[in-house]
C-alpha cells in the first residue's frame, strides 16, 4: 500500500522543545517527534513555531501536507528498518521519544 494516500500534520513542541506530528495513515494514527530531510528547517518556538520544507512549503501548528509511497512514514522500534534505526537512535537521545515521524523527501 505505498502509493497510498498519507498526512503528517505539526502539532506543536513538546516538553523537550522537539517538533511534534501526528501521521495518518488508510490503516493507523500515530504522533511522534518529527524528522523533516536535510535542507528543511524548524525555527520558533511554542507560539511562532514555523517548519519550512522548501521554499514553497511552510508550516505552522495545526498546518497539514500530504504525501504518497516512502516520502511520509512512522516508525518506532517495533517498525522501523535499517534505514530508520539511526533516526530513531538520535530523536531518543535527543527527546526521549521513541515514535519518529519521518518525512523521507519533500
């Protein structure tokens, strides 16, 4: 099912200041700190939190994208693959989290 339709939507910081998301997928919801691809940036805090994925993507809290196959994904221990372990390894020692959502390109 990796053509399917996905959402990833930025719900705010959480205790650590990391940046929160909750991931919706046809078949589960799951929220966990987001991972955005290098060249993407997060600036502000609490109340002006901005994540800026490109030059034409900017969110804020509350602010919704969509996207297809690999590009969005939620992994967590139980999940993950190869490719997500080290993801995983650095938002646990970073936030003491252990749910990423992890959007692979933009």
């Amino acid at each position: 099912m990796n053509d399917a339709l996905k959402t990833f939507t930025v719900t705010g910081l959480d205790d650590q200041g990391c940046v929160t998301a909750t991931y919706e997928s046809p078949t589960s919801t799951t929220t966990g700190v987001l991972v955005v691809p290098e060249g993407a940036t997060v600036s502000g805090g609490a109340e002006d939190l901005v994540v800026r994925l490109d030059d034409e993507t900017e969110l804020r809290a509350g602010d919704s994208v969509e996207g297809g196959g690999t590009s969005l994904q939620a992994t967590n221990r139980a999940t993950m693959d190869a490719t997500n372990a080290s993801v995983l390894d650095r938002v646990e020692q970073t936030c003491g989290a252990d749910v990423a959502v992890v959007v692979n390109s933009w």
